[in-house]
C-alpha cells in the first residue's frame, strides 16, 4: 500500500474533520473542556461559533452531570482500552437536549492527555437499531455460552444453529451439523419414528419437554448413543415456524442416580442385617434370663432346705440340751460330793 505524504495526509485529516457529518472534538483532559470542535459539533451543540464553543469551559455536556468518581471511572477505562463508548443525554447551549452516542478515543501529543470525541445524536430509527443491535448481542451471548445444548431447526427438520455446547455434546466440529437433518442426531431405532413425530408437533406446537416422560436417546458423531433430557419451544418469523431444542447429557446424572440407589440398597441391606442382630441377641438375652429365672427358683429352694436344716439343727440342740441337763447335773453333784472326801478313811462317805 503507497504511503501518503504529509502534506496529503494533512489535507485528508482537514477534510475529514471539517467536512464530517458527525461532531468531532478535540478535549483536553487537562482543561477539562474542548481545545477544537468541527462545525459540525459546533452547530449540534447550538453554539453560534467554535470560539463561543470553546470560550464555555463550565458547560456541562452531559445530563446528568459526571460525579467526580463516574469522571474518573470514565477517564481511567478509557486509557485502559483506548476508546469507550456510551449512550447519554447531551445539553445544547440553544435548544433541547437530545440523546446521542459518545465515542471517545484516547490519545497523547507532547504530553498532553486528550479525548478524540465523536457524539452522534440518536434518531428514532438510529435508537431502535441500536436496541435491536443490543437485544441481537445479548442473545447470541445467551445462545453461544448457554451451558445447555440449543439447536434451532426450520419446520422440515433442518438444522439452522447449534450453539458449542450442543456441537460438544454430540461431538461435531464447528459447523458441521448446519444443514443436516435433526434426525442425524437420533439414534436408529428412535429415528425412523422422529419425522412423524416432529410433523405432528410442527401442526401443533407447543412448550414442552419432549418424551413425556420417557429416557430419550442421543447419538453422537462416533455412533455412540447417551442418555439425554430435550425440551422444546417454536417461534415464527415472516410467518415460518422454528423449533428449538433445549438439550441436557443425563449421563453423569444417571451415573449418580444409580450410584444412589447401589447406596440405598447397601444401607437397606446392613438395616436387615442389624435387624436380624438384634433379633438373634435378643432372643439370646431372652434365653439367658430364663436361665437366670430356673437358676434363681433353684438357689431359693436351696435356701429354704438350707432353712429348714437349721431349724432342725436348732430344735435338735434345743433338745439334747433340756434332756441331757438333768442326768448331767445329777452326775456334776456325785462327781463334786466324791471330790470333798478324798482320803481313803472317808470310803464309807464316798
């Protein structure tokens, strides 16, 4: 590409400049006010010259005015980036506000810090693109980053969007799947019944999950099939119908619900096992207590012979006692009587 000199350089500048359409001004951040503002600024702006423009340096722009922080923020994400652009209400020295488009661009010379700004006044035309161009931006970061899979198909079943999740799960490259039939995603068995299903939901659509119910099956790329959960919407544009699918992989979820119900079954089957412990120990206790029962009638009828032997042991001394008493007696005096005549000349006594 041939360079232009200086000179045609300056004079393109110029004729951009002056001549655009749009306002352009040059702000120094600094003075906090323009330095140089095009006619075109100049007359959005309801001044009657750029000097009268210039010799306004209170004059704030912008409805509501910045607060010193929001003028900070302002200037701060602008160096970062190198431009910024928004949407504000802009007073004009003469006449009504009016709304505008504001695109700022940073830029340095000797030293100096400056804003190249560039303020388009909205029409009503320029404001519903605007929000159009919003609302289109924000679906599609819906659409692209949505972590479910979405595919959009027209009323024969051709597939129109994928978003990268959809494309992921069911292992297409970018792309691929525009084009083909929404029956490439189903498995065989499932397939040849799915164009008769998609042409009755196509005369009556509703928002619904598909299956009623029913595990649902996916096929990838590689002929794999897996588990997967679909919901559908429609919507017409120029008065033709789009079918939307929401698509989830149940494969993890399946994976836990059967790792839940192995846990279920396990604990269910160490219950029946404690209960059948307790039962065996209690019926273990139960037999120990009857023999405790037998062994305590045991002790107590050995207790009452024990009794009884003492009472017979004590009736006995009882009566040895009161009948061996007399003759003993009668014994101790002859024995005592013997004892006082103790010489041989005393026999006839003894």
């Amino acid at each position: 590409m041939p360079i232009l000199p200086v000179a045609y350089t300056a004079v393109l500048s110029e004729l951009l400049y002056a001549h655009s359409g749009e306002m352009a001004g040059i702000y120094d951040l600094d003075l906090r006010w323009f330095t140089h503002v095009n006619p075109a600024g100049v007359e959005l702006l309801g001044y009657p010259s750029e000097e009268a423009l210039l010799a306004d340096p209170n004059h704030s722009l912008r409805i509501p005015p910045l607060t010193p922080e929001q003028w900070q923020h302002l200037c701060d994400i602008t160096r970062r980036e190198g431009h910024h652009e928004l949407e504000a209400d802009v007073r004009r020295h003469v006449g009504e506000p009016f709304r505008a488009y504001v695109k700022l661009t940073y830029f340095e010379i000797e030293g100096r810090s400056l804003f190249l700004v560039s303020i388009t006044e909205h029409s009503r035309l320029q404001r519903a693109e605007r929000a159009l161009a919003h609302s289109v931006r924000r679906f599609e970061a819906v659409f692209t980053n949505a972590t479910l899979g979405i595919i959009v198909c027209d009323q024969p079943g051709r597939i129109l969007s994928v978003n990268a999740h959809a494309e992921q799960l069911f292992g297409y490259a970018p792309a691929e799947l525009l084009g083909q039939q929404i029956e490439v995603l189903v498995p065989d068995a499932a397939g040849r019944h799915h164009a008769q299903l998609r042409q009755s939901y196509n005369g009556d659509p509703q928002v619904r999950p598909m299956g009623h119910n029913r595990p649902l099956a996916g096929q990838r790329r590689d002929g794999s099939v897996f588990p997967v959960e679909a919901s559908l919407s429609y919507f017409y544009l120029d008065e033709e119908l789009y079918v939307v699918a929401y698509l989830v992989d149940l494969t993890a979820k399946q994976a836990a619900e059967q790792e839940l119900l192995a846990q279920h079954q396990r604990v269910a089957r160490l219950n029946a096992e404690l209960e059948q412990k307790v039962v065996d120990r209690t019926n273990a206790l139960m037999l120990t207590l009857e023999q405790l029962e037998n062994r305590s009638e045991e002790l107590a009828l050995a207790l009452q012979a024990e009794q009884t032997l003492g009472e017979l042991k004590s009736r006995f001394v009882s009566m040895a006692s009161h009948e061996f008493r007399t003759p003993l007696t009668a014994v101790l005096s002859s024995a005592d009587l013997i004892e006082e005549f103790p010489g041989s000349h005393q026999q006839a006594q003894r």
